[in-house]
C-alpha cells in the first residue's frame, strides 16, 4: 500500500492511520510518498508503527 496525496505528514493522526494499516494482516508492505519536510518530526512515531506491529 503506498500512502501519498499532497504531503501526508501534514496530518496530526499519519502515526495512527499507519498503526492501523499495518495491522492488517493482508498488507505486506507500506509506502508514504512525501517530500520529506517533516520526516525528521514523525520518524519516531512511525519506527514504533511498524515494530509494533511486527
């Protein structure tokens, strides 16, 4: 599944939104397309994401 659309990291709930689409068992691997402005900010929040739900 590949995320993208404007700049998704603009959106307060992208952690939990990724949280969710990572607890879906058919979903084997997600993407977020952006222009990396505010990575640095929500790194973080989606390395927890995806360890949380592996």
């Amino acid at each position: 599944m590949r995320i993208t659309g404007g700049e998704p990291l603009l959106r307060t709930d992208i952690v939990e939104i990724i949280r969710g689409i990572s607890a879906i068992p058919e979903i084997e691997d997600i993407a977020v397309t952006t222009n990396a402005m505010y990575l640095a900010k929500k790194s973080r929040g989606f390395k927890r994401s995806w360890i949380d739900a592996n």
